[in-house]
C-alpha cells in the first residue's frame, strides 16, 4: 500500500511542481503588466475602468487557464488526474463568469462616467443612467444564469439531465412560466421602464401618498428614499399596473399652495402685501409665480389661496412653511380679530317677536 502511494506522490511531484511554478508565474506576470499598465493610464481613462473592475477576475481566469494548460500536458496515468481536471475547468468557468459579469458593470459605469449630470442636461443624463443600470443588471442575470448553465454541463449526469428536459421543454417550459411569473414580469417590467422612462434616477415621485426619491433600480424592484429617510420597496410591475406622480418628469420645479381660513371682513390688499414682502425676502422663491385668490366660501369663513414657485419640491415645501408661518404671524399681529370665529346669538324668550324655547 506504501509502495502505491509512494508511486503515486512520485508520479505526481514534477507536475504539481511544474503547475505551482507556471501558476505563481502567471500571477507575477499578470500584476507586473497590471501595475504598468495603471501607470501609464488615467484613473479615469476608459480601459482603466474596465481594468480597474475586472483585475482580480481576470487573474483568478489566467491563473486557472495556465493550470488547465499543466494538466493537459500532464501523462494521461496520474491518479485523480480527471477529477483535477474537471475542477479546473469548472473553476475557470466560474471566473469567466464572473470577469463578464465585472466587466458588463464596467461597461456601465462607463456609460455613466461618459455622460455626466451637467446643470442644462441633467434629464438626459439621468435617462441615460437609469436605461443602463436596467440593461448592465438584465445582461448581467443572463451572463450568471449561461455561466451557471455551463458549469453544471461538465457534469455528466447532468447532461443526462438536460437531454431529458430537453424531450420534455413544452410541459416543463408552461410549469417554469407559471412558478417564475412574478420574476419574469419584473424583469419585463423593468424593460418596459427602461425604454419609456416613466421616472428615472433621482426623479421626485409621490408613490401612495409617499413623498421619495428614486434612489436604487435594480433588475426587480426599485428603491425609493422617502423624504424621512425611510426606504420604499417596490416591485417594478407596480408601477406598469399603477398610477404614481413623477414631479420632476420634465422639469424640476413646482407651484406651491397655502390656504387660510379668514373671517368675512379680513381685508385682502394688506394680506396680498405681506404675502408678496414674504416671498422677496424668501431665498427659495424663483421669482416666477405669486397670485392670491379667494377659493372657497362657506357659512363662518372664506378660503384665500396663496400660490408661489421654486426650483424644486424640497425648496418648495421649505417656502410653504415659511410662508404660512409668516402669515398666520402678521394676523395674530395686525389682525386678530379677523381671525376664524363662530358668531351666536342669544335669544331672549320673553321679548316679544324672539323665537320661543323648544319645548320640553
């Protein structure tokens, strides 16, 4: 039993040797021309981005690729020489898997690096991000399921396997639509958004009820930053099959509203001049809208709306406030007394012509 055993450390010692050699090789040989190669480019130079993503992959892929070269040429009786060699190869498609998928998220950093937000294109910037992080996740679920797909045909009962699902795709095909239905209709969903653009990264939606940014797209769902700093989850067929409000669709900027409820007899002239005082000093005013209108009436108290404009929503509801502080401020100054009150009258019973008590 020794004697086999020595035989077969004997048969293996020069190539193991000679793959240990040839790999540490490979992997000095692949960081020298690494560290040069980032020497002699820009950080932010194209190749360098593709390089910089995909360095570690793309050693772990020439290092197995020189270990596959050894075992090739290694003699055909060596123990375990197949197991290695089917180890080998299965790790090397792993790494390719991963070296595309790096270099498929490169190509969209890229994109997004090549188009930055400028102050007169940042709507197309943002299409053109959000377009590709939906298209770099798509190609990348592809590339991981092919690469998946190709490592377990080296096994072979496996391919057994898929020869028998492949006799059986029709029945097989309808089962896998039905239980990946909900997968499936994302990743169309997500599609469908990408190539319409309802909203796109950093887009301002009210989602039911929620004021959020669009702060995440992956290939399923989105994630949305709510103005607390809450995280909204949500699927992307919702919003193929639901209304929402995108507030920055072409433009960024928004009317803003205040109502108050003011007494019958409240003066309107020095209301419309403290309103337009407010605005000139409020730093989030875009000079472009400033109106006051009577809306609404009814038995105690008439409804003044105050509509102004600002660059954006977040400016926008800071000019609500201050607005509607400054105001309700001025009233309780200069007009409490046309303040909202609820008006009565006391009957007196015993004067003649008053109307009588309800009777017991």
């Amino acid at each position: 039993m020794w004697d086999s055993v020595e035989a077969g450390v004997s048969a293996w010692l020069y190539p193991a040797l000679s793959a240990v050699i040839s790999v540490l090789l490979a992997y000095i040989g692949f960081r020298l021309a690494l560290g040069v190669i980032r020497r002699l480019t820009r950080r932010k130079a194209v190749p360098r981005l593709f390089l910089d993503a995909s360095a570690r992959a793309l050693g772990f892929v020439i290092c197995l690729m020189v270990l596959n070269g050894v075992l090739e040429a290694a003699p055909e009786d060596l123990a375990f020489l197949p197991e290695l060699q089917h180890l080998a190869t299965l790790l090397l498609i792993l790494s390719l898997t991963w070296a595309l998928v790096r270099c498929t998220s490169a190509i969209g950093e890229v994109i997004v690096t090549l188009n930055p937000v400028l102050e007169n294109e940042w709507k197309r910037a943002r299409k053109v991000e959000t377009q590709t992080r939906f298209l770099v996740r798509g190609l990348n679920i592809l590339i991981v399921i092919l690469g998946l797909g190709a490592a377990l045909m080296t096994f072979e009962s496996v391919r057994h396997v898929g020869g028998s699902l492949l006799a059986s795709a029709g029945v097989g095909g309808i089962i896998l639509g039905f239980a990946a239905r909900p997968v499936l209709g994302n990743l169309l969903a997500g599609m469908q958004i990408a190539l319409t653009q309802p909203f796109r990264i950093d887009d301002v939606l009210n989602v039911q009820g929620e004021w959020c940014w669009v702060e995440e797209v992956t290939a399923t769902y989105v994630v949305l930053r709510v103005w607390d700093l809450r995280r909204l989850i949500v699927p992307l067929q919702w919003f193929i099959e639901n209304p929402f409000q995108n507030w920055s669709r072409n433009a960024a900027d928004l009317l803003g509203t205040v109502f108050l409820r003011v007494d019958y007899t409240m003066p309107l002239f020095p209301l419309r001049e403290e309103f337009a005082r407010l605005l000139r000093q409020a730093p989030q005013w875009d000079g472009k809208t400033e109106t006051v209108q009577v809306t609404d009436s009814d038995d105690t108290t008439i409804q003044v709306r105050f509509l102004m404009s600002a660059p954006d929503s977040s400016q926008t509801w800071d000019l609500r406030c201050a607005v509607r502080e400054g105001l309700i401020t001025f009233m309780q100054e200069n007009y409490p007394e046309y303040l909202p009150r609820i008006r009565a009258r006391m009957l007196d019973p015993e004067q003649p012509g008053e109307l009588s008590p309800p009777p017991r």
